[in-house]
C-alpha cells in the first residue's frame, strides 16, 4: 500500500536503529505523545531495536483515557433517558463509568449508536425530529475540527434535538503540565503527527525554547516512529532544543487553517480535568457562547467536577509515564481487558491494553 | 442466486405472516412453493417429521446459527453463510460433509423474494459443496423481534482422516499453513452494515473449503489439525489450536496475505486482520515433511489456491502465539477482547 509500506521496510529498519545506536553515548529518555505512536511502538517491537541507552515513555495521548469518569457518568446518564439517542465513537462504549458502560447500558435497552463521524450523528438527529439527538464529542485537536463542523453545521439548519457533550483535549498544555511535575525524565518528545496536521507546530516552539527541550512532530509508521527517536537523539547528543517537523508529509507548520477557524468559531479554550493528570489550565475546548445552545450539559445538567478517586488501577502514573504498563501490579493479573481496573486497559490506543495483547513473555508478570 | 423478475406470493401474500409459521395450510404451502422445490431431494419429498440416513463408520455432527445484517452483503449472503459454514466446519473434522439440516425463524413481514433468494443461495451453496438440506423447521415471530431470518444449519459427514484432525495431535515442528488472504468476510459485511463508503468493492470471502481438505487427506497428507478462520479471525484459531496443543506458535506476519483494500480498511479503523472473521479461509497444521506436497496440492484448488506457509508449533508457553513484525521486532498475537469497535482517531 502506498504511503504505508515503504516506511515498514525491515531493511530501512535496522539501518535507522543502527544510526540511532552510533549517535547515541548517554541514556535519554523520551515520550511519545500519541496512543496511536504507543500502539505501532510496541506491535512492531520498534523499541527492540533501540541501543538499550533510549528508554521510550508512553504518553497521555489516549482521548479515551483522559476522560474523565465524570463525563462518562453524564454519557451514561444521558442515555438513559426516554427519548434521547446517544451517538458516540466506538472505542467509549467499554470505558467504564462509575457504574458501568455504555455497551452495557445498550443493552439494559439505552439507545446509543455507534458512528463513525460527528456528521453522521447529525444525520441521526435529522431523521428523528422527535429524539433529543447528543453526541459524545471526544478527543484531541485531531477529532475536534469535525466535532466542531457538527456543531456548525446543526447551527446552520436550525436543528434543535441536537446537542453535544464536549470533552475535548489540547496536547501543548500537557505536554507543559508533563514538565512542571516534580522529578520529571522526559528529555524530548515525539509529538503527535495527526495533531500537528490540524495545528501545526508553531505552539510547541515556545514549550521546545522555555522546558529546553526537542520536540520532533513525528508519523505512526515504523520508520516515522525511527527517524523521529533519530533526530530527537540527534538533538540532544548536540546539546540542542529545537521544533522538527519529521511528518512533512502531512503537517505543516501553520496546520490546517480552515480547520482551525471552524474550532475557533464554534469551541473557546477551557480548563480540564484529565484522568490520570488532574485540572489542567487551557487544557480542552468547551462550547463557545455563542454554540452553547448546543451543549448537552446545557439541556442534561452539567458534568460534576470532582477529584479523582484513585483505587488500586495505577493508571494515571502509566498516563504520567511514570511506570511501564506491565510494572503495576495488577498488570495481567486483576486488570485485563475483559476485566480492567482503567481505561489504559480498555482502548485501544492505551498503553495498558497494547502491551497486554502485544507484550505478555513466558514468565513475566503477565501470565493468565 | 436466480434472476428474480416478479414478487414472490403464496396465497396471494407477498411477505411473511404469522400464519406461515402457525403450522397449517399456509405453512405448508409456503414449504411447497419455495422450500421443497430449491432444496429437491428424496428426503424432503417423502414430507416425514425427520429424515432417515443410511450412515455406517465414524461420522462428525455439528451445529451452527446465522445471524448477519445486512441479509445480503457483497460477495455473499446469509443463506449461502448457513450452508458454507457448517460445511466447513464438518471439514474442520477431517469429513466429508454429507447432509445438513436447516431451521428458519423467519420476521413477520419479511418479503417472500428475499426469503425466495436466501433459499436459492442456499440451494445453490449445497449443490456446490455435495451435500443434501434433508430435514428443517420453520418458525415465524412478530415484527421487529427477528432482522429478517435467522438460520441454524446442522449436518453431518463420513469421517474420511485416517488418524484424528484435532488441536491434541498438533506436535512441536508441525508447519501452519493458510488458504489465502484473510479479513475479506469481516470487512465486507461491516462495509455493507456502517455504509462505509469504500472506493473498491471488498468481497466476501464466503466459500465451501471441503473440496481443499479433503485432497489433503485423499492424498496422504499428515494433517493434525484443521480449523476455519471465522469469528475472532486467525489469531483466535492460532491461540485455541496452541492452547489446546499445549504448544507455542511463532507465524511471520510478512508471510500473512491481506488484499491492499481490506489492509487500508483496517488501518482506518483501527482493526489487526489477524482478528478478523472469514467465512473461507482455513488454516491446516501439517507434519514439516509434507508442507511443499500440501501446498502443491491446496494451490490446485480455485478456493485455496493462494496458500501459503505462515509459520510453526514449537514448544514453549501452551498458546503463545508470537509474530515476527514486518521490521523484525516480535509481539504476542491474542484473541481479540469483546466486539470489534473502531477507534476515534
């Protein structure tokens, strides 16, 4: 396939990891930011490769993760409801609320769709003028353009049954807030391609000079994944803190400025609460005042905002990439994808659940 | 499937009633005029409550129930899915597939043409794999508690293996080898369900595999283990067979086939073809010796003519399935957990 199979040579492979280990002379410790980045990391044992000096942490960049169980609880609610039709992605339906899940409540009889598109969900609401019409509006800046066209496009058509439960997420305050922690390793970064398609990385050059950081804009393929750790080791071995852009197939740096103008338009930044990470200033996007009439926390009553309670899932310090997801405890053990303590182990762009299908060796904590 | 040019009716109705199913008149009139005669076979015409087989040796019965929406998806449908689908896995058992029995429960309401084509598939799909519809049942719910028809097929066949087909034979060594591209089946059926809209028309894989198998065991081939690669893909079918076999196995994921199309699907979506269902795709575990043999043979045959070798049983941790990636890093292959969904981004 073209555009794809050309950056999973073996051949290309090998000679990017033994670049990497001729440049490489100290330990450095970097993060990739993306879930979609941990997932090819582990399925394609891009880690294997690497001189034993580059330790990669996986970051926050699972939407589903960070949602806080509050807005889970308040999708679970709206559900419930006579009369409401909840659209939603397909990976929110196994996220476990308080209480349970969507699939769950699918089949307690709640009617909650899976789409593959907010448009679709405008759709529903079309053909059913007589249900109240919500979508559970997830994820980073990647999501958040369509998210927002939806938004828009309801506006535009007067159509009333429709609304949206917004918990959407921005990388750059993350990545800051990942910096200011206390006994922070991270040394570099490899930033969401998909995200900087939408943005652009002109953001991450203020984070890049002020933390003194690389900050490499890197794809999902093998080889993106490979040149990224590259030019980020190269960086640092020289001493050097710059924005790269390794994904210049895709992203530019002003991003994609028709996007941006729809999210500005219809979303304004908001703090957020993530799971794992606590509040976050300017973290998320909300309804702008001007779109609120169609938000869901307008019509079903707002999402709480408590503190999280943290149980025996380590969740949040795998989020934090303070541990490897197969060194908690419950890795494997009480915690797996039928039966998960967090949402790491349940998505599939989470880090728990990736090592757990791609990475349970004879022997080690992980057995059945 | 035949050309069908005017709306089917039975007694002047043109869909489903409750009254068909109510075991009367109408009941059997409806079997006279569109089930008899597709299925055509002494059995079926002596209209007794069962049929009576003349059966001597080791036999393998199995049972199976269909349930797919949409009805018709592109390369098959549910009806030709009923019969393909317990033929195989009689197959699976080193059988050769001989009679099959088929249940309907049918929706009020569903257009007799509709029911007319299913059961034409699936006279169609017998009468290519050899075997015989020669006892059914037929029952009728009311609207909007069926999507359609559902189907359960049973059947039987004459064991033809001289030694057991089965995940305990499996030894340390033995060979996997796969009949061809797989992810067709699931990827279709989900195209046609989520109206996703595909540039290139993906085509059910939906198939009778009997004929392949039973050239191997004709042949002399040391097949240890036979299994079709239907829900939970071949990932599933490599984890159950290493379990049982209380063995590990190691593929190569660069030796597995995915057509580009279905391959750039699951990328969109954010699905492994290794957990994909097929509904004509086997894997045979055969003895090292005989793997050029059995691929020579499995070529010669339109419905398994792209096998190939993917990998080994060795020993190690019982049902561990490891595969080498496209860049030479391993990963562990496991069953997929609950239902396939998309992801967000």
């Amino acid at each position: 396939m073209k555009y794809r199979d050309e950056y999973r040579t073996p051949e290309a492979a090998r000679a990017y990891a033994e670049a990497i280990t001729r440049i490489t002379t100290r330990p450095w410790t970097l993060m990739e930011v993306c879930g979609g980045q941990t997932n090819a990391i582990v399925r394609f044992g891009i880690d294997q490769l690497l001189p034993e000096e580059i330790t990669l942490i996986h970051g926050p960049g699972c939407p589903v993760c960070v949602t806080p169980i509050d807005y889970i609880d308040k999708a679970l609610e709206i559900a419930a409801t006579p009369g409401v039709v909840l659209c939603t992605f397909g990976d929110m339906l196994r996220v476990p609320g308080t209480q349970s899940d969507l699939a769950a409540a699918r089949a307690r009889g709640a009617d909650v769709r899976v789409v593959y598109s907010p448009l679709e969900a405008l759709a529903v609401a079309r053909e059913h003028p007589d249900c109240e019409v919500v979508f559970f509006a997830v994820g980073f800046e990647t999501t958040a353009p369509a998210n927002a066209m939806a938004v828009y496009q309801a506006e535009r058509e007067g159509l009333v049954n429709f609304s949206v439960l917004v918990s959407q997420v921005l990388v750059p305050p993350a990545i800051r807030a990942l910096l200011e922690r206390p006994g922070n390793r991270i040394q570099g970064f490899l930033a969401a391609g998909h995200v900087c398609t939408v943005t652009g990385y002109g953001e991450y050059e203020p984070i890049a000079d002020q933390y003194r950081v690389p900050i490499v804009v890197t794809g999902f393929e093998p080889l993106d994944i490979l040149e990224g750790v590259y030019r980020c080791i190269s960086q640092l071995e020289q001493g050097e803190h710059r924005v790269e852009n390794q994904y210049s197939r895709a992203v530019r740096r002003p991003g994609n400025q028709l996007a941006q103008q729809v999210m500005e338009t219809v979303f304004q930044v908001v703090p957020r609460q993530w799971r794992g990470m606590g509040g976050i200033p300017e973290s998320g996007l909300g309804l702008s005042p001007e779109y609120r009439t169609f938000d869901a926390e307008a019509r079903f009553g707002e999402v709480s905002d408590r503190e999280e309670v943290v149980g025996e899932c380590a969740s949040g310090a795998v989020l934090r990439g303070e541990i490897r997801p197969d060194q908690c405890p419950a890795f494997g053990t009480r915690c797996t994808p039928e039966q998960p303590l967090g949402v790491t182990m349940v998505s599939e762009e989470g880090a728990c659940a990736a090592y757990y299908r791609y990475r349970r060796h004879a022997g080690g904590p992980s057995d059945e | 499937m035949s050309d069908i040019h005017c709306p089917v009716t039975v007694d002047g109705q043109d869909v489903v009633t409750m009254a068909h199913g109510g075991g009367g008149r109408a009941t059997a009139r409806l079997l006279d005029s569109l089930f008899r005669p597709a299925f055509d076979n002494p059995w079926l015409e002596r209209q007794h409550d069962g049929a009576v087989l003349d059966m001597a040796g080791a036999m393998a019965f199995t049972t199976d129930s269909y349930v797919v929406r949409p009805l018709f998806f592109p390369g098959s449908d549910i009806g030709a899915m009923a019969v393909h689908g317990t033929v195989n896995d009689l197959a699976m058992c080193g059988a050769e597939p001989q009679y099959l029995s088929a249940g309907f429960i049918l929706e009020e309401g569903l257009p007799l043409t509709t029911l007319r084509q299913v059961i034409d598939s699936m006279a169609s799909a017998a009468r290519k794999a050899g075997v015989r519809i020669v006892t059914g049942d037929l029952k009728v719910v009311e609207r909007g508690k069926a999507d359609g028809l559902y189907i359960n097929t049973a059947g039987v066949g004459r064991i033809v293996a001289a030694d057991p087909v089965e995940p305990g034979q499996v030894r340390s060594g033995d060979r996997v080898l796969l009949s061809g591209d797989i992810g067709r089946h699931g990827i279709a059926v989900m195209a046609a369900r989520e109206k996703l809209d595909l540039e290139s028309a993906i085509e059910s894989d939906c198939a009778s595999i009997a004929s392949p198998v039973l050239a191997l065991l004709h042949e002399g081939i040391a097949v240890r283990c036979l299994r079709d690669l239907t829900r939970g893909g071949l990932a599933s079918g490599l984890v159950e067979v290493a379990e049982t076999a209380g063995l590990a196995a190691r593929i190569q994921e660069a030796d597995i086939p995915v057509r580009e199309d279905v391959s750039a699907v699951c990328e969109l979506l954010g699905l492994d073809p290794l957990h994909v269902a097929n509904e004509g795709r086997f894997m045979a575990v055969v003895a090292p010796e005989d793997v050029d043999r059995a691929l020579a043979i499995l070529r010669c045959h339109r419905v398994s003519k792209a096998a190939v070798e993917i990998g080994r049983f060795q020993e190690g941790r019982a049902g561990q399935v490891t595969a080498e990636s496209l860049i030479g890093g391993t990963r562990i292959v496991d069953r997929l957990s609950g239902e396939q969904l998309p992801r967000i981004c």
